[in-house]
C-alpha cells in the first residue's frame, strides 16, 4: 500500500488522563491487530513466533469464550483450538504482559484455565488441548455475564487498571438474553470482539460486540475459512500512525489510532457529517443560551436583544416591554393593558367590555344560560349560585340536587323495606315476606309450600328464601336441588406439556387432543375441579391457569388455541414454574384441595430435574409423567410419584397417546375406580362436616314438627272460635 504523506494541523495537548486513556486504547487495538493478523494462517498447529515476530503492547487480560454447543463438530472444534493456539504464539505472555483466560459455554458454563493460571505459552496450549466440549445448548447470554463476573475478578487474575478483552467464538443463534448483559459487560470496562462461524447470527453478533462494529464484529462462512480474518487487519499489526502517513483530509486536527484514524476540530468549532470537515458552534442554534426573546450567535459566544417595542433589562437577558398606561392618558373604567402599539381596556371577571371600547357592563350569566345548575340559578355580578326546589337538598358539588330520601335518613317506620319518593315514603316486604294491614311490617311465608322449589328429597324454608337437603349419605349437588352419592373428587389439575422443537407441530396437535381427553374424564367447575395448563421449551409460558375457565367446554376451547413454542426442552425449568406460580393462591389453588401435576414431554430435559420433582412431591403435589417417543424412563420415572408403575406412562409413537388418555382417571369415586390408580375416597368426610350434616339433618326435622304444631294449634284455635 502507498503511503501518502501530508502535513497535519497541530492538535491541542492532550491531558494526562487523555494520554492515558489513548495509550490504553492504543494497547487493545494493538493486541486486536495481533490476534486477528494470527489468524492469516493455515489451521494447523505453528510454531511459537519469535520475539522479533511479536508486537509489544502494554499489558492486556484476554478471554476467549468458546461456544461448545451441540452444533459444534469434532473437527470444528479441533479447527477452534487451533485458532487460540495461533493467536497465542503471536501475544507477548507474563504475568506482567499479557495474561489468557479460556471459557467454554453451551447451555452451562466452565473455566478451562484462569487468567492467572498459566505464565507461559506452553502449559496454555496443554491446557487448550485438554478442552472436552460440553455439547449441549447455546446460552450465550448466561456466558457473557459468568465472563463478566468470574472470569474478569480478581479472584481469576484480573488486574486493575489493564485493560480487558473478551473474544466471542459462537456458530450459532443464543438461546437467551445477549443484549442486556453484553452492555452491561461493556459498562464495564469489557471490549468485546464477536466472531461469528456457519450459522451464527449477525443480529446477535452485533447486539454482543464493542462499537465500531466493523473492528469488532467478525461472520465466516465456516470454521476452515476462520484464518482468514488476519489478512483484513495486518496494517494495524503496531499501530501505524496513519495521521503522519497518509492523505487524512482533516480540516483542523486528526488523531491516530491503531490501522485508523478520525478527525477533530478546535474548541468552538464541531465536526460536520463528512467526518472531516468543521463548523463554528451556533449557541443560539443549539439553544444553549439564556435569553428571552432573541439570541445573536457569533463564534462560541452570544449576546441578547429584544423584539420591537421591548427593552432590554439590566441582566442584559430579559426584556421589559414600554407600559403605555403609566403615560395617564387613557380612559378605560375598569383596567388598560400596555401593547406593543399602544393600550386597550379590559374589564374586571364578570364584566363584559361595551362597544365604546372603554366601559364595562356586569354578566349575568343565569339569564346568558352560561350555569350548570341542574334547578335554580341565582345571579350575581360575573357569577352566580345554584339552588334547589322544595323537597330536594343540594349536593356537595353545589350544582346538582337530589331528592330528600326519607328512606336514606331513617326517617321512616318500615319493619323491612322503605321505598322512597321525594318527601315521602311507603313500605314493603323482603322475597317470602307480605306486608301487613298497617302497611309497615311483614309476615314471613313458608316459601317451600308457595314456590317450586325443586328440591328431590325435602325443602326448608328460611326468611324470604329456602334450601334443600338431602337424606343421611347422599350428599347436595351443584345444582342445589338434587341429591345422590359422591359424583367426583375436587382437585387442582396442572398439565404441563413438552412445546420443544422436536414434537414438531402435528403431533403438538396430538398433545393438545390428549389434554382435552383427559378433561373429558373431569368433573369441571368452579366447586369441583379446576384445570390450568403450562407449555415449556427453552422457557416457561403459563397459557392458562386454575381460576381462569370454570366449565370443560371453555377448557378445551382454550387448550385448542394454544400456539406451538417450539426450541428447547427446559423441563425442570417447567417443574419449579409450576411448584412456585401455578399451585398458588393468586393462581387459583385452594387450599385442603388434592394437587396433580400431569408432565407430557417426548425427550430428555436440557437442565436438571432432580430437584423441583422432590420438592413438588414433598410439598403434596400428586406427580404423573406421561412420556412419547426419546423420553427417558429414568426421568419419568423421577418425576411420577410412588407407586411409580401407576403414576408414569410411555408410547412409543405420538398416535398411541389417546389409549393413555383413557386409562387416566385423575379423580373419580372409589365404586367408579377401574383399578388403574387409586384415589382416596372423597366422600370419606372428617367428623366436622358430619357434624355439619347431622346439624342440618335435625335442623329440617325440627323445622317439620315445628311446623306441624303451628297447623295444629291454628285447627285448635278455629275450632273454639267457632263455639262462641
């Protein structure tokens, strides 16, 4: 490459912290021209750069950070090391130089070697050769901020005050958050440089690097092509300072750093958009002035000055404008008001300026209808008062009015209920209740001998109402009226099924007829049993929960509109979503209610179960694991609780699922069981609620005989009315 040189405009001294922080800077892009020219080479292993090969800089802490995910090959792998190694051989090594740190990442995290570990060349490559890759997912983001974190404290070798560089090597999508913690590495203090291999995805790349994203954000084809990025940074190998040696075009002030450089301007001035050229700072345009009325720029100053007809003040920033009035010479009655031109009047509130221009009348604003009184509007000079008529108080808002409720006041004699009209009032009687002839109290009817009360096997009257009961072991059902033995268990029914990218979405749709199937077999209601329903892939969705739908048919219509997640499978991720929301009170569990968790999945989970499936169990929770396809026993097996034979399922295919279905009675009674599991009898009451039935019992026995005696004494009555 020719170099043309040209003469630069002198640059104002920079201050020490400004040396310093150029100086640092000049060190990263240094060690960034290092690292990328490396990579220039062919793949295989080279042997260490002699120290005339090596470009000194100040010292500088390096991690790598290289994604092991399941997507990475063998030999790509092998092609990975390699790229470290070779960038290695060309870094000045020390324990006061440059020290290395080496993190792998897939869907957990590990430290292959701390930057302050090893001193040497040698013993990193031994330790880069020992690397065994994790192959599991790609959670870029949990890397970053454990890089952030561990690999840059003091505690791994980090050193104050030296700089810190991150290289990211990822061949695939994140499967988190990258954009959140990568600037708050960067916040740090952290450059980070963003290689991207294959399939790796610009968007995230950018979202994870350090700005300029042309120095820091790097995508090839495949990992045999990775060398080739040394080829594009070779002139910033040692800093070349391209302000001395080249055509730089800067109008005033050009500063150099590493394989670039950019342009300044003088204080007062600011740089155009060509990045070149320099215009003189407009205060006033800027609007970083004081002044009231007009700013008058000049280059890196301002002054002030007034509009026509003002004056400016002694601050010699505000303006005053000339008061016409104080002359004495106008003739308005109420106020004059100073203008640019002259004067004009104004009247006082409630006045009205006459055409004379000078005198002023009162308005009436009743008779103008300009009021928002809802009766009465009594009028004074510019306002006015609202009233009411007889019979009617005026409310606090002092506009509208509202009748005098005798009623309200308690000023009446009703026994039961007053019906007010305005200042007065008559009386009536509550359902079940008929107003006697003094027209202000009621007798209470027997309700079960005047309506159809529906009841199967007897009905008790209560003031103005009635309820029915049943004969000693059948209990009421839900429609209040009918009687019979124990229908179905109350229970608090969780699915949680498998939305992973690897059910693919036919047989998603399968999952969700099995679901429905099941409801089916349930007594579903807002007394019985409540259903909600989680789906889980790389996270967890709630798609609805216990106390949202009380009928079966809403159930399943809301099941069919579950959209398909797809990605990973976070099962135990799944599991403690479930302990911690879905079986709590603001979720709609009850409490002294039976709890089932139903688990669909068809593979192995990516995180570990072990410990929400214990704890589930531990804290009540009744577990079935339901498994299709590659799930594992051992995990359905750990989640099912015991017996596990009765509370785990599995089929090898997606089209056998419905046979599981019907095998699964979650909650029926013992003398519907078919023996698959077994299921406490509901119906088994504690001794206080057949202390409650028995109450009841001899309550409506009571009430039968009591009702009897009255008939009778009625009979007795007439019979001695009639002798007279």
């Amino acid at each position: 490459m020719t170099v043309v040189r040209t003469s630069v405009k002198v640059r104002p001294s920079p201050t020490s912290s400004q040396v310093f922080i150029r100086m640092k800077m000049s060190a990263l892009r240094a060690l960034c021209g290092v690292m990328l020219l490396s990579l220039a080479v062919p793949t295989s292993a080279r042997p260490k750069a002699g120290p005339d090969q090596k470009c000194k800089s100040g010292p500088v802490d390096l991690v790598f950070l290289i994604d092991s995910s399941r997507s990475v090959r063998p030999h790509e792998f092998e092609t990975m090391r390699k790229f470290m190694i070779d960038i290695l051989n060309t870094l000045d090594i020390g324990p006061d130089a440059t020290r290395v740190g080496v993190v792998q990442y897939s869907s957990q995290v590990r430290t292959e070697f701390s930057l302050k570990e090893h001193s040497d060349v040698d013993s990193m490559v031994k330790g880069i050769n020992l690397i065994v890759p994790l192959a599991q997912g790609t959670m870029t983001g949990l890397a970053i901020k454990y890089m952030m974190n561990v690999a840059f404290s003091p505690e791994e070798g980090d050193r104050p005050k030296v700089a810190n560089v991150a290289v990211i090597v990822t061949d695939g999508r994140p499967q988190d958050r990258v954009a959140e913690v990568a600037a708050e590495a960067r916040d740090k203090g952290v450059e980070i440089y963003a290689v991207g291999v294959a399939r790796a995805d610009m968007a995230s790349l950018r979202a994870m690097a350090s700005p300029p994203f042309e120095d820091h954000v790097f995508l090839v084809e495949s990992f045999d092509l990775i060398h080739q990025f040394g080829l594009q940074f070779q002139d910033k190998l040692c800093g070349v300072d391209l302000c001395l040696e080249s055509d730089h075009g800067c109008e005033q002030v050009c500063e150099s750093s590493p394989g670039s450089f950019h342009c300044l301007c003088l204080p007062g001035y600011t740089l155009n958009p060509d990045g070149k050229t320099c215009a003189a700072i407009d205060l006033c345009a800027e609007g970083k002035h004081d002044c009231e009325q007009i700013c008058v720029s000049s280059p890196g100053s301002f002054s002030c000055d007034c509009n026509k007809g003002y004056e400016l003040n002694e601050d010699k920033k505000t303006c005053s404008m000339i008061d016409h009035c104080s002359f004495g010479n106008h003739s308005c009655e109420h106020v004059c008001v100073s203008v640019l031109s002259g004067y004009h009047c104004r009247c006082s509130d409630g006045y009205r300026l006459l055409e004379d221009g000078s005198s002023c009348r009162a308005i009436d604003l009743c008779a103008e209808g300009k009021h928002d009184c809802e009766q009465i509007c009594v009028s004074a000079p510019g306002a006015f008062t609202c009233d009411c008529r007889d019979g009617h108080t005026l409310n606090e808002d002092e506009k509208t009015c509202t009748p005098v409720d005798l009623c309200a006041e308690g000023k009446h004699d009703c026994e039961q209920i007053c019906v007010s009209a305005p200042g007065v009032f008559t009386c009536d009687c509550n359902k079940g209740f008929k107003l006697n002839q003094d027209k202000k109290t009621c007798t209470d009817m027997d309700v079960c001998n005047t309506v159809q009360h529906g009841c199967e096997h007897q009905c008790v009257s209560t003031p103005g109402s009635f309820h029915c009961v049943c004969p000693e072991g059948q209990l009421l059902q839900d429609d209040g009226r009918s009687c019979g033995t124990c229908k179905s268990a109350n229970i608090d029914l969780v699915f949680l099924i498998d939305g992973s990218k690897s059910v693919r979405p036919q047989n998603f749709e399968l999952v969700k007829k099995f679901v429905n199937q099941v409801i089916d077999s349930l007594d579903v209601s807002a007394r019985g049993t409540r259903v909600g329903l989680v789906q889980y892939s790389s996270r967890v969705r709630t798609e609805f929960p216990l106390n949202m739908y009380h009928t079966a048919e809403e159930i399943k219509a809301a099941v069919l509109k579950v959209d398909y997640m797809e990605k990973g499978t976070m099962t135990g991720l799944a599991l403690k979503h479930m302990l911690e929301n879905s079986f709590s009170a603001a979720e709609g569990a009850r409490p002294n209610v039976p709890r089932i968790g139903l688990v669909f999945t068809d593979g192995r989970s990516q995180d570990d179960i072990s410990e929400f499936a214990k704890k589930a169990k531990e804290a009540g929770v009744t577990m079935y694991a339901v498994g299709v396809g590659k799930a594992v026993e051992d995990e359905l097996r750990e989640i099912a609780s015991e017996p596990v034979d009765k509370h785990f399922y599995y089929t090898a295919d997606f089209t056998a699922i419905s046979t599981i279905a019907e095998n699964l009675k979650l909650n029926v009674c013992p003398e519907e069981s078919q023996g698959e599991i077994e299921v406490k009898d509901p119906c088994a009451c504690d001794s206080l609620v057949e202390f409650q039935q028995a109450t009841m019992s001899s309550l409506a026995q009571f009430t039968q005989k009591l009702a009897a005696m009255t008939t009778r004494l009625e009979q007795l009555e007439n019979q001695l009315l009639s002798r007279k």
